[in-house]
C-alpha cells in the first residue's frame, strides 16, 4: 500500500525539523538514554551520535524512530517509519506494507526516501515491548534522491534500539 505525496511530505518536514533541532543541539559524552541506530550507507559506517527519537501515533497505528549524526560540515539523519500491526522477527517491505527510510544530508540538502515515494525499504521488527515501550529490529533499503537528483544510497546492515512515546 502507498500512501499519498502528502504524507510523505509530512514525514519528510518532520525528519527536516528533526535534522535542524539536532543540528542546533551540542554533542555530550553522556549516555543515550533512549535508544540508538547504526547502519551502513553506500558501504560507509554510519551511527547516531545523538539518541535516538522513537514515537508511535496511537490514532495511526504508525512508528517512527529517528536518528541523527551530527558532523562538521555534514550532519545527517536517518528516519523509519511503519504501521502496526506487524509480527515480530518476520520482514516486512515497501513492496507490500507501508514501509519507509528516509535519508537526509545537511551539506547536500538532499532527501533520499526508501519506499513511500521511491525506493524500496525491508523492516524487521526483533523486539517490541509495548509496556515498556521499546521497539528494535533491523532496516535496509535502496533510497533514491527526491530533492531534484538522480542518485540513490544502499542502506544495509541497520540496527535501532528505542524506547518511544506513545501520543
């Protein structure tokens, strides 16, 4: 199932305002207290340097866990998005459900989305805790440029670990 340019959008305005309010925030040495995410894009490591931002929209039924990598000069943000209901430890697509990973490159200004308007996404769900509100599992996807190029990023090997908040 696809879901409208109009809901894209959304997700994309707010993993834009994500990246911005991250972007703004100072790196600690502190503990990620809410989660993390890794994966390797275009065969690059790549990891959250702040926690990582997990929500799910009860009137939805949707999950959103977000990360973000703060550079000098190239911060970037990697965002999943997915509906309930799913089975734990089995995939699920973009071919099938409505699956997404969105990229975005501070330097480049380039969005990259990996199922709801391009590309192609698979989520595995490997934990979910729905008292305690923790969500992990794994993501890779083939992510293509919507911001105007024709490029794409292979995202593989992804990881997220997140408590999230229920709205």
């Amino acid at each position: 199932m696809k879901f409208s340019c109009n809901r894209a959008m959304g997700l994309l305005v707010i993993s834009s305002a994500f990246l911005l309010a991250a972007t703004s925030c100072k790196k600690s040495n502190s503990s990620n207290p809410t989660g993390s995410m890794s994966a390797s894009v275009n065969g690059s490591a790549w990891a959250s340097s702040i926690p990582t931002v997990g929500l799910y929209s009860i009137a939805a039924g949707e999950f959103e866990v977000e990360g973000g990598q703060i550079k000098s000069g190239d911060s970037t943000a990697l965002a999943l998005a997915f509906f309930t209901p799913f089975a734990v430890n089995r995939a699920f697509s973009s071919d099938t459900a409505f699956v997404d990973v969105g990229y975005i490159d501070s330097h480049t200004l380039n969005e990259y989305d990996g199922g709801n308007i391009a590309g192609h996404s698979v989520v595995t769900v490997t934990s979910y805790d729905s008292t305690g509100k923790k969500i992990a599992g794994t993501f890779s996807g083939v992510l293509y440029n919507i911001s105007g190029g024709s490029d794409s990023l292979v995202i593989t090997g992804g990881v997220f670990n997140s408590t999230y908040t229920a709205q």
